[in-house]
C-alpha cells in the first residue's frame, strides 16, 4: 500500500492512494497510529487532484546512516581533503541524529540559512520502523546540507550539526514494506534506482543496493543498546555516483555542477517511491552569537581560590 498524509478541505488526513485517488482513513488517524498498529477504515474517496499532499509522518527521530562507499569517498575530498574511506566504516553502520521539528514534504520550499552559499541535495530513501524493530514501510528522503557550515563545524571533531537540522524532506507517501518484497536481490537489498535532478537535468543515478548493509542490519544497529520505537526514520545516507553535489565537487576538483540557488528545484525519483519535489529559498537574516570566552583556566581556578 501507498500511505500519504495530505491536506483536504481545511484538515489534515490521512489515507490510501489508489490510483489518482486516495481514500481517507475513518477519523483521521495520524500516521504514526497506523504505523503502530492501529485499525483503519476508509471512506469516499477523493480525488489526488483535490489534496495537497504533506510529508508522510512527523518523526520522533531521524537516524541518517552513511551506508554509500563511493558518496564517503567523494564528500571526504570535498569537505576535508582527504580521500578514500575509513577502515572503520567497514566496522558498523553509522549515523547520526537530525532534526525531526524541520520535515518538509513534497512540493514545500525548503529555506535555506541565508548565510549558506555551499547549498547541496542528498538523495537517500529512508525506512519507517514499525512494532518489534520491524521495517513498516519506506518513503524517499532529502537530507539537505548547508556544506560551508559542515565543513567549519566538522573540524570540532563532534559531526554535523548547523550545516545539517534546518531541514529535511520526506515523502510523497509511505509504501509498505511488503509492495517491495520483489525487489529484494540474493542478500536482502532493495534494488531499486534513484536518480536526481535540478532543474530538470540529471545530476545523479545510483542503485540503493549498492549500500553495505541491509535496513535490517540498520535497524538492529539503531537498538543495541538503545531503543528503537515505531515510527522511527532511519536514513540509507547518500547515495553514490553524484546522490549529491560534494560527491562531485570531491572527484572534480571543483564545485561542478554548482551549488543550489534560490529557486532550484530538485526532484528525488526512486524506483517504486515515486517522486520528491522541492524548491530552495533562503531563510531570513539571523543575529550573528558573540564569540567564545577565551580565557586561561589555570590562572582562573587559581584566582578563584584566594
């Protein structure tokens, strides 16, 4: 089934595509309801043409991995020079957490921080988690990244953070995971194309089941030793061979083809999803923070002390 959020008439609804219908559930469960088990009923249905849709679900969490060898190797060289991939990214999947208060949905405007110029797409699919750490279902995800921020934050040591939770975007729907289950390959991945486009070009095209590890391996990594509850997003991370442009800037040499501008759009297409629009724009101006306190701690505990 195709699960979608959508927008009819003053309300927010959900319900099941059908076609260039979709049928509304019966009292307006939230998504994260029917992700949890909850009964539903449909009734008339309405037409596509008459509904706005909205991202599928409001997260809790997002988990985003990096389980793409050939997007690692190239971001690497664009954000910090250097190349290849780290030994340990062969040891487990890692992520990291973003912001689940900034999820945007199809056809949204995606505001950039006005002081961004180094704006990027990164075409991932995320997986829904459903009751006992099972997969619920999977929409396609758009981690946009504001790459100058990255690059400064990221020599902290401590992982992205303002180049990273201004937004994410999901959608258009959720399509259950047993719609796919045809194409799972020899070893359990989804084979599925993707492919991106700015402006109509395509920039990138890579298959999800180059990713080194299944969305099962995935979710059993999110819950050791944690909690992984239904609803929960867990991104696949980039795809490769130019899932976005610091890939390509990274085995350039140079920001081609150049970063984001306002009125962009860029469309996230994967086999079996379907598609994912959105336009960029800039934010408002924010007030620059006063810098850090530089000060000798020694001196200042021994002050303190007399």
């Amino acid at each position: 089934m195709r699960l979608a959020t959508f927008r009819h008439e003053g309300r927010n609804r959900t319900g099941r595509i059908d076609g260039d219908r979709v049928l509304p559930f019966r009292g307006d469960p939230t998504m994260l309801e029917i992700i949890s088990g909850s009964p539903v009923e449909t009734t008339d249905p309405v037409d596509m043409a008459a509904v706005r849709l909205l991202a599928p679900l409001q997260p809790a969490t997002l988990r985003d991995f990096v389980a793409f060898e050939e997007h690692v190797e190239g971001v690497r060289r664009s954000i910090d020079g250097s190349g290849g991939v780290p030994e340990a990214w062969y040891d487990a999947p890692a992520f990291y957490f973003t912001n689940p208060h900034r999820i945007y949905g199809p056809d949204d405007d995606v505001p950039f921080p006005a002081r961004s110029v180094n704006r990027d797409f990164e075409l991932e699919v995320a997986a829904i988690a459903g009751p006992g750490n099972s997969i619920f279902g999977y929409t396609i995800l758009n981690d946009w990244s504001a790459r100058d921020l990255q690059k400064r934050e990221m020599q902290v040591n401590l992982g992205p953070a303002k180049g990273k939770d201004f937004a994410s975007s999901l959608g258009p729907w959720i399509v259950t995971a047993d719609e796919l289950a045809a194409h799972r390959d020899g070893d359990g991945f989804l084979d599925l194309w993707c492919d991106v486009t700015v402006n109509g070009v395509e920039v990138g095209r890579d298959l999800l089941s180059n990713m080194g590890w299944t969305f099962e391996t995935m979710i059993a990594q999110a819950a050791r030793d944690s909690r992984v509850v239904p609803g929960d997003v867990l991104g696949s991370g980039t795809v490769g061979n130019g899932g976005c442009l610091a890939e390509l800037w990274g085995r350039n040499g140079r920001q081609d083809p150049p970063p984001l501008r306002d009125g962009d759009v860029v469309t996230l297409t994967v086999e079996g999803l379907g598609h994912l629009r959105n336009r960029v724009v800039s934010a408002a101006e924010t007030a620059s923070l006063p810098p850090a306190r530089r000060r000798d701690p020694a001196r200042a505990r021994a002050e303190r002390q007399h």
